[in-house]
C-alpha cells in the first residue's frame, strides 16, 4: 500500500532543521488536497446520489475505524449545528464503538463481525446512505460495514487512500484520493487524514446544497443557538429579504429562529403560509419564495 511505503526524501527528515521539517509537511498537506482533482466528478455524483436517496427521512451513517473513523466522525457532527440536519437522522458506526474516539481501540479495525452486528441492530434501509472511510482501503471493519450496509439496500459510498483495494470495490460511489507515502511513513493523521476530510468536507456540504438546506450562497437553515450565529441569521435575513435589521429581527422572533421562515415572514407572509409553503416545497426556499410571489 501505498500510504504505508517509505519515501526515500525524507528517510533522514528527523535530522533535518525543523523549519525545513515542516515545509515538507506543509508541501505535503497541499499534496493531499491536490489529489483529490481528480475525484471531482466522483465526489459530485456520490453527493446527487445521496441527496436523492436521503429524501425526507433518510439516514446519513458514517463509518470508520482509528484515524479515519475520527475523520469521518468530525464531519458527521458539524451538519446539526451548520445545517441543522437532524441527530436523529444521524448515525456513526466506529470500530470500538465511541470511546474510541478519544482513545485508540487500534485492534478493533479487524472486527468484520462487530461490524455485522452493528449494521444489522441499526436497521438500515434503502433510504439510508452509508459514508465508510479507510486509508488504506482494506480495514476490515469499514469494509464489512459497506458490505452489509448494501446488502441491506443502503446507498454505500467509500473513501479510501489507495487504489483497487476491498473498500473501494464493495462501495457503489468511490472515492479514492490517492495522497501516497507519508513523510512519517504510515502515519495517515498526515496528507491521507487531509485529503479525506477535504473529501467529506465537499462530499457533505454538497449533499446539504442539493437538499436546498443552503440559499443564494447562505446556509439558511442553521441553527441559531447563540449571539454570534443570531446576528449572522439577522444579516442573511437583510440580504435575502430586502429589509432592515429591524424587520429581519422580527421576523426571526416571529418565525421561531427559523431563518427560511423569517425571510417569507419579512416579505410579508404569515408565519403559519411561510410554514405552509416551505413543508410543501421540502424546505427550499427559492421555491417557497416563488410559490408565494414574494
């Protein structure tokens, strides 16, 4: 495998000045992100892929073990806060369960049964969408998850760091970024773990857009939960709406915190038509807005 291989330039790096150290390492970082150009298309697909299969009451369940799990998982958690996407209809399936998330449980990666099991009491369905993440494509737990994931009639998507490996021929979306050796040789919390959260980074935020949670460049379905991100809800109100700061805030107030709402609110819809027009609409409010006329 290749994340695993020694890379002859830097077989004498812990010798080298530490400034010298770290440009490589930071030639590295952009390394990674560079090899995920070749993925665009992948990444794009998997994401329309996914938004169309999540609907309204779809899953999105992110698997994973070590480094790569906890990548996964980083990614997983930030979609309630920034798109409001609802806990319930998220899941992590983490090889060692969660405490390993915040302590190595390196042994249990080479569980394949922990992995059925897990599949099998989270019931999945045809309208869940199963995210497994592997460096080096082979991890026996992610790739058993995918497995019965599938099997189970969820969408699969897979991740890896190396080409033509287990993970990315049991996955129907693939997504290989294929970042190399390492500069500490095996260590992929480096360029591997990099390019992987690049990739559910774009993989994730473009799932969200195509579920219309994002508007005119805005993620208007946050959640407003303290003063920084009430303030931020306010200005995307003034901007999407028309109308003063005054006005915005009113109708954030009348509209529940509910920044698609306020905006319909602040056009001049009532909070119960702006309510009515966005569950009509699956929650997307240019169409809200144009069902309206306002």
């Amino acid at each position: 495998m290749s994340t695993e291989t020694v890379d002859p330039r830097y077989a004498s790096i812990d010798r080298w000045p530490a400034s010298s150290a770290v440009e490589a390492m930071l030639e590295g970082q952009l390394a990674a992100v560079a090899a995920l150009k070749s993925q665009v298309t992948a990444i794009a697909g998997a994401a329309e892929a996914a938004a169309r299969r999540l609907g309204e009451t779809g899953r999105l369940v992110y698997a994973g073990a070590g480094t790569s799990g906890r990548v996964a998982v980083q990614d997983g958690v930030e979609l309630y806060p920034t798109y409001n996407w609802p806990r319930e209809r998220l899941l992590f399936l983490m090889a060692g369960g969660t405490r390993a998330l915040i302590e190595s449980a390196e042994g249990a990666e080479d569980d394949p049964v922990e992995a059925r099991e897990t599949v099998a009491a989270s019931s999945l369905t045809p309208q869940d969408v199963v995210i497994g993440v592997a460096a080096s494509g082979r991890t026996p737990y992610t790739v058993a998850v995918i497995d019965a994931a599938r099997a189970a009639g969820a969408l699969t998507i897979g991740i890896a760091n190396n080409p033509e490996t287990p993970l990315l021929t049991a996955a129907e979306h693939t997504i290989l970024a294929d970042t190399g050796s390492e500069i500490v040789a095996g260590s992929t919390r480096m360029k591997a773990g990099t390019a992987q959260k690049a990739a559910l980074n774009m993989l994730s935020t473009t799932i969200m857009v195509r579920l219309g949670l994002v508007h005119a460049g805005l993620m208007v379905n946050m959640r407003v939960s303290n003063a920084k991100l009430r303030a931020r809800a306010e200005r995307m109100i003034v901007t999407i709406a028309g109308v003063d700061q005054g006005l915005a805030r009113e109708a954030l107030a009348r509209g529940g915190d509910d920044v698609r709402r306020a905006v319909l609110i602040a056009r001049g819809a009532s909070p119960a038509a702006a309510a009515a027009a966005l569950a009509s609409h699956n929650g997307n409010l240019a169409s809200a807005m144009e069902a309206l006329g306002n």
